[in-house]
C-alpha cells in the first residue's frame, strides 16, 4: 500500500491533506517540529487521531538523520514545511534560510540517497513573484522576491526541478496564492491575514484592513488539497510549476472584508458593531507588500484537470464554522 509521508504534517495544509489521504484508506506519517511559532497544532488531527493509518513524528525537517528511515520508506511525499512569515524573514533572515532553502537541499539529498523513486510536490508561493509586472500572473513571469522568504522559498523550488531534470527525483511544484480555511493559524498574521481577520471577529473586535483597494485571489484549502493530490498522481506533472489560483474573481481587501462579515452574519454569529477599520499599511510592512496580485492557472487546470470549486463566501462560511466551535484551540 502506498505509504505518504507529509512535512509541516501538522500544520494547516499537512493536516487537511493527511485527514483526505486517511479519507481514502491509505497510511500516511506526519513530521512536524511543533515549534511555537509555527502552524503545528495536533487538534489539527483530532478527527484521525485514533486511526491506525496515521502515525505523527516530531522532528525537524533540519535534522536530516531523523528523515532518512521515514523517506526510504515512502513512495509519495507532500513537502509542505515551510517558515511562512514575511516580517520573521526579514527580522530572522538565517532561520529562513535553514528551513526554506538549506532542509529542502538536504531533504532532497535524502530522497537520492535512499528512495531516488520517491515522488514529490512541494509547496511554494506567489510571493516569489515580487510585485506583478502584469495581470494575470502566469508561470512565466520574471521572479523578483521582495523579501527574504520570497528568496529562499524560490531557492526551495528551484532545487525541486533542478534534482528532477539532473537526478530524476519527480518533483513538482506549486505556487500557492491565499489559501485559507479550517486549521490555518489563526492567532497571529504568520501565515494569513485572514486568519486575524477570522479570530478577532469571532471575538467581536474589530480588525484591520490595510489599504484596503489591494486585488487578491483565494484558494480555499479543500481545492488546494485536490490540486496536490493531482499533482502527486500526474506523470504530465513531474518537473513542473504551476500557479494555484481561486474560484472567483480578483476581490479587494475591502470586499473581502465585507464578504467576511457577510458570511458572519448569514451564520447568525454576533460580531462588532463595526467589525473592521480601514488603515494604511505600516510602513514596515508596505516595504514588502507586492499590491494586487492574482493568478493566471490555466496551466494547471489545462494539464492535470484542477479547477476550485469552492467561492470566496461558501469558503469563508465553512471557515468560520469550523472556528466558531473550535476557537480555544487555536489562540
């Protein structure tokens, strides 16, 4: 039986994933740190955690020793750990470095020393885009990072197709855009702001939108689950990018927002009397903000079939759902 093996498993995207592998009756290990600062949290499990399909492994992905037995032993592995915040990159600059760029050299030394059949999907991001040029942003555009994650995760990604094309590890990655919903980190902006936006409204304090005429696209984590698992059974798409993009169309900060509320109140859930306040970015953040992004992926859904299925509001009524009854283990 195929076995998966899942890094970040406990975090936001690893637990959705390990909970849809175990959906489908087949084992999966999760490797996770657990470290504070990141999006580990084994609530994330709950449902599964007495499932004799699944198997959790504390370590870090730093520690190549501790990898080598739990690669050798899988055919498909989902590498999904990743430091995830701008601001920490750019405070920590090192520690990004060690965990987006220098593990996933050595996870992949890992993968040809042991299990060179081993196949792989990575994650990486939009951020590694810099500031469009363009509109839609396609897999073609040029690659200009604003900030140190963008750096390292674009080294992360390259040593993905580089030992693809030269070593024959099948590898494939996807550049991910705003994925929210349940399970995301919700008590800082670490990993989204939405997840801000999400806790202080059901707290019914009112959050921040800053600058507010900003186009996104969202992904919510269920199409983003389905886009990996493509991936990962794809021969087409070995050795290949592709951009994530969302079921709507580029919203606003300030609609999305307001669709946030929306879905709040079509709920019945009690929130502020003015659930959020428009400001101007820090200028500590406004540094690194790449304006309106939103994606081109055609590519994806022309190659592996992908296409979201989940709107912004049916996605954030499910996420809000989800935390209404489960808040306390996420603060």
């Amino acid at each position: 039986m195929t076995k998966h093996l899942i890094t970040g498993g406990l975090g936001f995207l690893g637990s959705n994933l390990a909970l849809r592998i175990i959906q489908r009756n087949y084992p999966v290990i999760l490797i996770d740190s657990l470290l504070e600062n990141y999006g580990g949290n084994l609530h994330n499990i709950d449902p599964a955690s007495s499932n004799d399909l699944l198997q959790v492994n504390i370590s870090d992905v730093r520690d190549r020793h501790s990898l080598q037995a739990l690669i050798k032993n899988s055919a498909v592995l989902f590498n999904l750990a990743g430091q995830t915040s701008h601001m920490d990159s750019m405070s920590d600059p090192f520690t990004d470095l060690e965990i987006n760029a220098r593990s996933q050299l050595s996870i992949l030394e890992v993968c040809r020393s042991v299990a060179p059949q081993i196949r792989i999907v990575f994650a990486s991001t939009r951020q590694i885009y810099g500031r469009p040029i363009e509109l839609p942003v396609n897999e073609l555009h040029p690659l200009h990072p604003v900030d140190v994650n963008g750096i390292n995760k674009l080294a992360g990604e390259q040593y993905h197709i580089l030992y693809s094309q030269v070593y024959g590890i099948r590898s494939t990655v996807l550049r991910l855009t705003n994925t929210y919903g349940p399970r995301m980190r919700i008590k800082d902006s670490r990993q989204t702001f939405l997840g801000v936006w999400v806790r202080n409204l059901l707290e019914q304090k009112p959050f921040e939108v800053w600058g507010g005429e900003q186009l996104r696209d969202y992904t919510y984590v269920d199409d983003c689950i389905e886009a990996l698992h493509l991936a990962s059974v794809s021969d087409k798409a070995v050795g290949r990018i592709y951009n994530l993009g969302g079921y709507d169309k580029p919203i606003s900060l300030i609609e999305t927002a307001e669709t946030l509320v929306d879905a709040a109140k079509d709920l019945g859930i009690s929130i502020a009397s003015n659930p959020f306040i428009v400001k101007d970015y820090p200028s500590s953040r406004k540094k690194i903000d790449i304006g309106d992004y939103y994606a081109d992926d055609q590519l994806i859904r022309n190659e592996l079939g992908w296409k979201p299925k989940i709107s912004l509001k049916e996605g954030l009524r499910r996420t809000l759902e989800f935390y209404s009854t489960n808040l306390k283990h996420y603060l």
